[in-house]
C-alpha cells in the first residue's frame, strides 16, 4: 500500500465528521462517510447539508458535484479510516465508548493490513489504546506495535487527533487551527500527520496517544473552569447589586486579566463534557476541575429562581418568551443546550406559565421539549408581542437587533448582557434587567 493515502472512510457525519469528510474531498481524496441516519445520507449525497455551519454547503455540494464524496449506511474498504462519532458520558460521569467500539466492529472486517485507524472524537486518556486493542482483539491476525515495520502486511497504525474547531466557525477553523496527533506508535502519528496535512495549514504537532487525548480534555477544562469563574462572579454580583458587565469589563482593562463572560450555564458535546473524562482518570486529584462543573451545571437553577422572582409580581398566569435554545450563537446545535434544561425548568417549576420558544435556527422543538403543549415554538417578535417576561438565553446576532421597544412594560432576564445598553428599557418602570446574570 503507498504510504500516501488516497481514499479515506470518515465514520460519524455529525458536526465534526461531515467538515472534515468535506474538507478532505475538496483537497481531491476519495471520502466516504459513513453514518446511520439515512435521512443525512440522502442529504449529503444530494449535495445538502443536515445541519447549519457557515461554508459547510458549498464544501459539500461541490465534493459530491467532483465525485470525491458520497455517504452510505455500509463500512466500506479504505486506506485510513477516521471515527468521528460520539462520546457521551455515562450517568457516573465516565465516558460511553460504545459508539468507538461499534464503529471498530463496522471496520474490523474491511481490514488488511496497513491502514491507519484515526480516533477523532474527543475521548478518556487511554481511549485510542482501548480502540487499538479492541481492533485488534476482533482481528487477531492484525498487530499494533512497530515491531516489524518494514513487513507493513499486518501491523495496523492507529492514532488519536482531536478536533479544536468552534461550531459557527469550522470550515476556517480546520483549515487553520494547529492540531495535535498522538499515536499509538510513531509511525502512526507520522501517518496520520501526513493525512491531516492535506488540508490543515496549522502546524501539526506529534506525541503519544493518551497526552493527545489529555491536551484536548485540558483545553475545555481550562475554558469550563474560567467560565465558572465569570458564572460565580455574576451570582456575586447580582446578591451585591452590581452590573456584572460592566464589572468584568472594568477588570478586563488590567493587562493581565481577562475574564471571560457569563451566562446561563455551559453547553455542547466539548466543554460540557470534556472535564467530566478528566475528573474520572483522577477523582481524587481534579477537584477545581469538578468544582468548575458543579458551578457551571448549577447555573440554570439560578436562572430559573431568578424568572420565578419576575413571575411572582406579575399577580397573573405569566407569559414567558425564551429567546434561543442553541448552545451558542448562530448555530443551530442543541446538544448539552444550558437553554433547553432551562425551558424544561421552568414548565416544571411554573405550571400555570405559557412558554414561548424564539430559536431561529431550529424549524421544531426538541424531543425532551415537543411533548408539552404549554411550551411552542413561534418567531422571536410574536414572542416578545405576547409575553410578560422575556429571557434571553442565547445571543443570537437577530436577537441583538430587536427593537428596544419591544420591550417596553416587561420584565427582561438577559442572561447574556445583550440589552444593557438600552437605558430606555433600564428606565422602564415595569422592566427588570437582571444585572447579576
């Protein structure tokens, strides 16, 4: 087999597959994704994209127009084969390998020997050993170690590289973002680099397989614990009765300060995930980080008693518009969402309160939202028009642009300090800004 590889399978078309199944077809490989929503499938062979990421389209549309990407539901045979699937975690806060070893079962027949093997989802230091032996243990004729290299017949190359893109922002981001591959041998992160290279402009740094799988879980720990830190100050601050943005933007003149913003708690697969992995390697040890979680998971709590507060003077059945349902702005990724937990809270603690859902980038509810009838989705004006309370939760570059009379006679809950600047709203006599948000 050439050392250059030509043809590569990219397992899992989600957020992160389907860019780099994209990105490597644009740069002229041979890609099949491989994923077991049909629906997506059909999609993407048309050409379509199943989700919103800017730029993604056209990437697609014109990998499939050349011929050099199509999607199916079967494992096909490949020179490198790239897991792009989930890692949740399991009640205890471990991770949930079971979508790596489904797709290494999917893969474990198509082998010949000498494919790379690359673990891109974010995984537990040890993960991509856990991949490398469990391939192995389904295919006993194949090895892992480079004791043999210059006989390739056999020796399997597997290695881990994290993805470090920001949803909004991935197309740019894979292309010019530095990444980092560890393998399980030299060899194979030499492999994989040489893959990656095709497409990533960023340096490309290489190390062992488990201090890869550690750089990623650090890097989202170190922004969960510096969210928390910007999420513990605004509860401070609102029992102090302080603008909280205003203070951190008045401490953020210090050269040497800068902290990051608040808001109504921490979602997506990586940065609400990620510590968890390094709090199980070492219970014991990762207490800021376990503390930084524990904050940042009790953040919607807090938004949810300070809604409650707005609702108690009302003296009526009050009407709630919550505006977004996205982990951030402009996208429409809900997974982890701070802001779906928030609306689920409040039709609980609230029973008599009608709910109205704003998120422009979704077109229905989400499972754990769509069965109660007193929660409905409509456009973010209409909500505004019928509402008595407007909670903003997600700052969406279309809910910047509202209109500051909108709002006028109602009580606002900005979580994500978008409407400070509206010193007529701020003088309304019947509108609460909650400035410790």
């Amino acid at each position: 087999m050439s050392t250059k590889i030509k043809n590569v399978a990219v397992v899992g078309l989600g957020y992160i597959g389907l860019p780099t199944a994209a990105i490597l077809a644009t740069n002229g490989l041979r890609v099949t994704g491989v994923d077991v929503n049909r629906n997506n499938i059909d999609a993407i062979n048309r050409g379509e994209v199943p989700f919103v990421e800017p730029d993604l389209a056209v990437h697609v549309a014109g990998a499939v127009t050349q011929g050099n990407l199509r999607a199916q539901l079967e494992m096909p045979e490949a020179e490198a084969y790239i897991i792009a699937v989930p890692t949740p975690f399991n009640e205890d806060k471990t991770a949930d390998l079971s979508y790596v070893e489904a797709a290494a079962r999917a893969i474990a027949p198509k082998l010949r020997g000498g494919e790379l093997v690359v673990l891109e989802s974010t995984s537990p230091p040890g993960a991509t050993q856990h991949l490398a032996d469990y391939l192995v243990g389904l295919r006993p004729d194949l090895r892992t170690d480079d004791a043999a290299s210059s006989t390739p017949e056999g020796l399997l190359h597997v290695a881990h590289c994290p993805e470090r893109v920001l949803p909004g922002r991935i197309m740019i981001e894979l292309v010019t973002n530095d990444r980092i591959v560890g393998g399980i041998t030299r060899r194979a992160a030499e492999m994989a680099k040489g893959l990656y290279s095709v497409f990533c402009q960023g340096a490309i740094f290489l190390t062992d397989a488990t201090t890869a799988e550690m750089a990623k879980l650090v890097e989202n720990s170190y922004r969960d614990v510096n969210i928390a830190f910007a999420n513990e100050l605004s509860i401070i601050s609102d029992k102090l009765g302080i603008d909280v943005w205003e203070l951190i933007s008045l401490a953020n003149h210090h050269p040497r300060v800068n902290i990051l913003q608040p808001g109504p708690g921490v979602g997506g697969h990586c940065i609400a995930v990620d510590p968890w992995f390094v709090v199980a390697a070492a219970p014991e040890e990762a207490r800021l980080i376990r503390q930084a979680r524990i904050t940042n998971d009790s953040k919607p709590d807090w938004v949810v008693r300070k809604v409650e507060e707005a609702a108690s003077t009302l003296g009526r059945r009050p009407v709630i518009a919550a505006l977004g349902l996205a982990f951030k702005a402009n996208i429409d990724d809900l997974r982890e969402s701070p802001a779906v937990s928030i609306v689920g809270q409040l039709a609980d603690a609230l029973p008599e309160a009608k709910i109205l859902v704003a998120e422009p980038h979704v077109s229905d509810l989400p499972a754990a939202l769509d069965t109660r009838q007193k929660i409905q989705l409509m456009d973010v004006h209409s909500a505004i028009d019928c509402a008595d309370i407007v909670l903003v939760l997600v700052d969406h570059d279309e809910f910047k642009e509202i209109s500051k009379e909108l709002l006028e006679g109602k009580a606002v809950v900005d979580t994500r300090g978008i409407w400070r600047g509206h010193a007529e709203v701020s003088k309304t006599e019947s509108a609460l800004l909650v400035g410790g948000l």
